[in-house]
C-alpha cells in the first residue's frame, strides 16, 4: 500500500491559500474516494477537499484554524488501506518490554517520505505557533525538520511573507548561508518603557459603559466578527486606500421597462422557465454601456491600464447571514436576456445554499450592486478591487416628473430610479464616468414597449 500525502488544491486563479475549518475524518479512519475529508475557507468562498481513492487518513499535518498554501500537505494518505488495529499501533506507547522490538524496516512506497539521515530524528519538530506569535507553514516546518533547524533558530529566521510569516524561499536563503553565517547570539530583552496594555474583562453583554466608547452610558453587547465578516472589511478598508472613490449620479426614467417587464413576466416564466426581475433588465444596459466605453471595464497593473476584452459582470448579493459576495456572469456580453436571466437566477440560488465555488466569483471586470432591494434609493458603492467602477441601483419608486411632449411640458407620475456609479480617479475621469452612467440611463429609458419576448 503506498503512502501519499494529500495537498491543498488550488481553487481559483486568484487564491493562494485557505484555512482549515473543520476535520470531516479523523486520522486512522477509512475513507472513500471523492468523500470530503477536511472544510476550508479562502476569501472567496468555504469548500471542502475530498479524499483522492479509497484508502485511510493516516495522519493530519495540520490543525483547525491553520492557514496552509495553495500546494502544502495537510494529510497523509494511505490509499487501498483499511483502518484496523495496526493503523494506531503505530502511535501507540511502546509495550513495556525489557526489549525493545526492532524497527519495521519500511517498504518501498513509503522510502521516499522517510529518507532524512538518522542524525534528523533527534530534532524535535517544530511547533506550528512559536514563543513569538508567529505561525510556521507545514512546509516550513517539514524543512525545519529535515534539516536539524531548531525551533530557536527558526525564530531568528527574517520572514518575508504575510505577516512576517517564513516563506519556503526564506528557508532555503537561511540554510544556503548557515554555514557561512553565525548564529547570533542572544541578547538581552530591552526593557520595554512603554505603558502595558491595559487589559479589560467584559462579559458579552452588560450595562456598564464599554472602554471604547466610556461617553455613551447603557447596555452593549459585544458580537465578534465572523470569518468572512472580518474579509470583508479588510477588502473594503484596503479599496479605500488603494483608489480615490469619485461617484456621479444619474436619475432614469425606466417607466416602458417597468411597463414592459409586467406585461411579459408571466409568459415569460412560463416559455423559458425563468422568472424575469428587473437585475437582468438592468445588467443588459450595463453590458451594452460597457461596450460604448470599455476604459470602465479595466483594472491596475502598477502604471499600466488593462482594458479587459471579455465583460465579466460580477453582481453584488446579501447572503443569508448578512454578509456579502460577488458572483460572476462570466462573459455577459454574448447572453441575450434569456441567458442573463438564467444566469442571474441560478448564481443567486446557489449564493444562498452557500453552493458557489471559488470560479463562480472570480474573474469580474465590473460589478453592480442592487441597493434598491433594501429600499435604498442611491449609494455611494465600494469598487471591488482590483477594478476600476461599480455601479449602484436605486430602489425603482414612482415619482411626479416633467415629460416633454409636443403640446408642451407636463407633469405625470413615473417610474425613476438613481444610478450611482463609482469610479476609480487614478484611471477614470469625469468625463469617462460622468459619460458612462448616463449611456446606462439612455439605454434603460429607451427601452422598447413593443420589444418582442425573444428580444
């Protein structure tokens, strides 16, 4: 039977690493092929990773809440085995015999992963968190290991990854000038003349003022931020910082599309089997926009501009738990309503069983938001990095306004709803998205009420 290790796949172009949920098996146990062993979560979306064939977990080489690169081992894998007996033996505590039994001497499969000189073995593996906080990769600590790098020595090591992590690169660095290069030798903590931190225990909820906030009086309660609460906020803190936000405003008269969309929604559900709401509508305009003035349809890339061929529209949407995601209609422009509708429909279902995998929301080039739904009438929407706009939806409300017609002016009530259109000033100006949000208006206003269903 041979031993594999079983590594974190990749899951999205964009994604380089994920963190470990939740065991789904625990080590020792049978497992078949394609049953999801372990959950993780990336900034895009939660998924599960299943097991390669039949065989037996044999070992986790990571734990919970562990962030582990694209390409890492998080399990060894014995695949064909059956979990029995001899598959805990192994981590068993040695039998009290005046004797020790003499070592198996390992199969062929399994050479390769033990194949360290002996001098390795009197090396203590790593731990995952060191005494300064800071978390070691099980590749890190796999090399570490290999190489007799000492927890200590480890330490000393100059991270250059996220948060100071020690990346692979920093390892072979370390070991390629350890033998030229002295270890440095201790010194003594530097007395530390700052305040400490105070530090304050507070129940989840009670009516004393909270520190943060001693000027307000009454009760609190205090709700930590989910995991993908606190990615949200880091991504919009991070847009901020990275693009000055400019947004324009326009208000449309969508009247003949209100119109028209009552008239024809029941057929068609009926002919096509999809229910026809406005989003699909409102994304046919934006796509057409979008070809009028592809400079929206960009992103960064240090001083160059990317003008993206294809349009992948990405729309914002609430989930259940009050949080965000952006799924993507990849390559809007070559679907007629129709498709749009069935696109919009089935990204939205699976976003709320929590069903979209990592493709389904990467790769935008523009994104929507429909503030409406919750009654808004305008916004001032965040872009979605690394793009250049978004555009927000107003709710459509029935408003008194000025028609023209031939016989003179005349007020009447109609259906007007806001368009507010964010935009990035590094690379759009004025011009290019004052421009845009209102060809998005001409198209919804010119909006046909004699347009055929199949249109």
């Amino acid at each position: 039977m041979a031993i594999i290790e079983i590594l974190l796949p990749k899951m999205g172009e964009s994604v380089a690493e994920a963190t470990i949920i939740k065991f789904l098996v625990d080590a020792g146990e049978s497992v078949e092929a394609d049953q999801a062993v372990v959950e993780i979560a990336t900034d895009k979306v939660d998924s599960e990773v299943p097991a390669p064939e039949d065989g037996v977990l044999v070992e986790w080489l990571v734990s919970e809440d562990d962030v582990v690169q694209v390409g890492d081992p998080i399990a060894r894998y014995e695949i064909g085995g059956e979990a029995t007996s001899s598959q805990s033996a192994s981590v068993s505590s040695p039998s009290p015999s005046p004797k020790p039994e003499p070592s198996p001497v390992p199969t062929e499969e399994v050479v390769e992963l033990v194949s360290a000189p002996l001098a390795v073995a009197v090396v203590t593996s790593p731990a995952r968190t060191g005494k300064s906080g800071r978390f070691y990769s099980p590749l890190v600590r796999s090399i570490a290991l290999e190489e007799g790098v000492s927890m200590e020595h480890l330490e000393s090591i100059k991270g250059t990854g996220a948060e100071g992590r020690v990346t692979k690169k920093d390892m072979v660095a370390y070991l390629a000038n350890r033998g030229v290069t002295p270890v440095a030798t201790a010194q003594p903590t530097p007395v530390k003349l700052t305040k400490p931190p105070t530090t304050y225990n507070v129940s989840a909820s009670s009516d004393e003022p909270h520190p943060a906030f001693k000027s307000v009086s009454g009760g609190y309660e205090i709700v930590e931020m989910d995991r993908m609460r606190k990615m949200i906020a880091k991504h919009m803190v991070a847009s901020v910082q990275t693009s000055p936000h400019v947004t324009s405003f326009v208000e449309a008269d969508v009247t003949s599309l209100v119109l028209w969309r009552n008239k024809n929604k029941k057929e068609f559900q009926e002919k096509f089997g999809e229910k026809l709401t406005f989003t699909p509508l409102i994304a046919e305009a934006i796509v057409k926009a979008i070809g009028d003035f592809p400079g929206v349809n960009a992103s960064i890339d240090g001083d160059n501009v990317v003008i993206h061929k294809g349009i992948h529209l990405g729309m914002a949407a609430a989930l259940p738990t009050g949080n965000l995601i952006v799924p993507v209609i990849k390559n809007a422009n070559s679907y007629n309503l129709q498709g749009l509708a069935r696109a919009i429909n089935d990204l939205a279902n699976r976003a709320r069983l929590g069903k979209l995998g990592p493709d389904d929301i990467s790769g935008g080039t523009y994104t929507m938001s429909n503030v409406g739904t919750f009654g808004n009438v305008m916004g001032t929407p965040i872009i979605n990095q690394p793009q250049v706009g978004i555009l927000a939806l107003g709710a459509i409300r029935k408003k008194p306004a000025v028609i023209e017609t031939p016989e003179g002016d005349v007020i009447a009530v109609r259906h007007m709803m806001f368009l507010s259109h964010s935009y990035d000033h590094r690379v759009v100006d004025g011009q290019l998205g004052g421009s845009f949000v209102q060809r998005v208006a001409d198209y919804l206003e010119a909006f046909s009420l004699n347009r055929p269903l199949e249109g």
